[in-house]
C-alpha cells in the first residue's frame, strides 16, 4: 500500500500545487487521479518516486517512509510510464525494455527471457519488434513498449503520468483495454493521472478527484456517479452521468429473460408449438447450449427444419460486459433484444423492458464492479 499523511507541496512564491492530503492507494488496485489543470493531480504523483519532494508531510510505501530511502533505489522499485513515452531512440526495443534490469545487474539470459516474457504480455511479438528502434514504431506501439519497460523488474508500483493521452481514440481505446487485461494478470499497485473522466471510470478500481491540490472526492467509480460530493464532481462527471453509471452496471445473469429456445435440427413444427402468446421469436441453440441464430413467428410456418428459417441473432453480448454495453448493442442492431453469453453458453435475453427494470434495481449506494 501507498499512504500519503498530510502533504503538502508549496513551490518557491508562496504556490501550494498539494495541500494536506492525505489518501491511501491500496495495494493490487488502480487508483485514478483525475481533475482540473493545476490540481495537483502530477504533483502527487512524482512525489510518491520524490521526482518533487513534498514540503511536509509523510509518504509510505509498505510501512517505509519513502524519505528515508535512497531516491534511486525508490524509483527502481517503481515503475513510471509517461505520455510522450520516453523511449530512448539510439536503443532497440529489447534493449529499452532491458533497462531497469540491467541497472539493476540481472545477467544476460534473465534480462532475455523478462525482455521477451514483458513483449509478449504488452502484445508485440518478440520477434518481429525486439530488434527495432522506437522510430520505426506507431504511437500506440512505442507506448506499449513504454508500459512493458516499466514492468521490467517486476516492480511492485506503477506510477503513469497521463500515458494514452498523447495517442488518437482508436488507439488509446484498443491500450486502455491492453492494459485492463494486463492489469489483471499483473495486479500491481497502479497510480494513473489522467485528465480523462472517462479513462477514469473506464480503467480505475477507485477514482480521486482532485481540486486546487485538496482531494475533493475518493471512492469507487459507481459510487462517485451514484453521489457526487460537490457540484465540481458533477460538473466533472458530465451530464450523461446517468448513461455512464450504466457502464460500471454488470449485467445481472438472474435478471435475464428466457425466451423459448429450439434446436437448429428440430422442426419447423416444433418451432410453432414453442412459441407462446408473448414472445415473437424464438433462439436456436446448438446441443451444448451455443446460441446458433433466431427464428421469427412468421418464419415458421410450413414444414421443414428450424435451420432452413434461422437468421443470426441480432444482438450478442458477453455475461462479463455492462448494461451500457447491452444497451449500445441494441441500439446498434435495432434490435428487440440482446442474447446474453456465458463463454459460448446462451444464458438469456435482455430486453427494453427488462433493460429498464435492471437499470430501476441499480442501487444509489451501488459500490461498483470490475469490468
């Protein structure tokens, strides 16, 4: 765990950029820091690595005073990734990866196998992109590469100063997943400035929102949404801040409607005597459970075999996703329903109008979920 116990940072002329903060970053979790220009947000960040020395205060890092350990060997322990990257152009991407561990004097075949163990994890095939220079990769590549250099040593902190914000939305989307996925293997201690509320909500287990170097709220990202704590915070929030509690929502597998369910093979018969007096269509499922398409009322008249009538279903979407993602998928589709996945098991339906009594059952004081 990271604790900061009243820091304060006031610069030369009287500026505070941090003023008495005091907050905890637990262990295994990304914490965003998030808020206006000049709040503070940087400036808390590098004092953790004393990149800025705080003017008072105290800063520990599993119990230990950070001041009473040797800046070097701090920031060795703490990996920290910044915007523009920071890659050294004259060295190769192994070779950039391999920094920390060769500080740190790891010989030759173990600086080799984290080089390609931390390429591999990042995506970037070691053999295609190891022997490259920065140059010759895209934004988005030399920020993976950025990431991968900062896990070198397998520290356990990661600090990063706004580092997708340099890079076009497709891009910064496709890292910001990346990273989720590799945060979840890694499970580091994650501190993530961003300017982003959105990024915020997206990546953080916990969210702090910062004003004029106090912290203004710290929570979890649903219950930041669910009650803001000044009008600051929902200003920050945005006014589709109703549409984004529905992106930290997770789909309620027991709040799934079950439509009638037929076999591809079955007939066209069978398919009739399934439907009853509300549902319109049916979902055909293979005999492993797999949804395998949909078949319309007025499809099923006439003989023959559910399979020569089926379509694709319109609308599929993970158990794993949100309620802002079902609610995209079916306005993407037009459709009247979205077909809910468990791995490739078919577990039921959401539709407009269980849709509206999922997003009724969303609890003021709802504490969030990992998506």
């Amino acid at each position: 765990m990271i604790r900061l116990e009243r820091v304060t940072k006031q610069f030369p002329g009287g500026q505070f950029a941090v003023q008495e903060l005091s907050i905890d970053f637990p262990t295994g979790e990304l914490t965003m820091l998030v808020g206006p220009s000049g709040c503070g947000k940087t400036t808390t960040l590098k004092m953790i690595n004393r990149l800025i020395e705080p003017t008072s205060g105290r800063i520990f890092h599993d119990e230990q005073d950070v001041t009473h350990i040797d800046p070097v060997a701090l920031r060795l322990r703490m990996g920290y990734v910044i915007q523009n990257v920071g890659l050294f152009p004259h060295m190769s991407i192994a070779d950039n990866v391999a920094t920390v561990p060769r500080l740190l004097r790891w010989d030759k075949p173990r600086i080799q196998r984290r080089v390609t163990e931390l390429l591999e994890l990042v995506g970037l095939d070691p053999r295609q992109y190891a022997r490259r220079y920065p140059h010759q990769l895209s934004g988005g590549q030399r920020q993976r590469v950025g990431v991968a250099r900062a896990l070198g040593a397998d520290p356990p902190v990661l600090l990063m100063d706004e580092p997708f914000g340099a890079i076009d939305r497709i891009a910064r989307e496709r890292l910001q997943n990346e990273f989720l996925r590799i945060q979840r293997e890694v499970r580091k201690t994650v501190v993530f400035v961003t300017h982003d509320i959105d990024e915020a909500i997206k990546l953080g287990d916990r969210i702090a929102i910062m004003n004029a170097g106090r912290l203004e709220q710290y929570d979890t990202p649903a219950a930041i949404l669910a009650k803001p704590a000044s009008d600051l915070v929902v200003d920050l929030l945005g006014p589709d801040r109703g549409l984004k509690r529905l992106s930290v929502t997770p789909i309620d597998l027991n709040a799934l409607e079950h439509p009638p369910a037929v076999h591809a093979d079955d007939s066209l018969a069978d398919a009739r005597r399934a439907f009853d007096g509300r549902w319109t269509k049916v979902v055909i499922v293979d005999r492993s459970g797999k949804p395998a398409g949909e078949l319309d009322r007025d499809q099923a008249d006439g003989d023959g075999q559910v399979a020569d009538r089926a379509r694709p279903l319109d609308a599929t979407i993970s158990a794993d996703r949100t309620l802002y993602d079902a609610f995209s998928q079916m306005l993407i589709h037009q459709a009247t329903w979205v077909a809910v996945v468990d791995g490739d098991r078919f577990r039921g339906v959401l539709t407009p109008q269980s849709f509206v009594a999922a997003i009724q059952r969303v609890p003021a004081e709802l504490e969030g979920a990992r998506r």
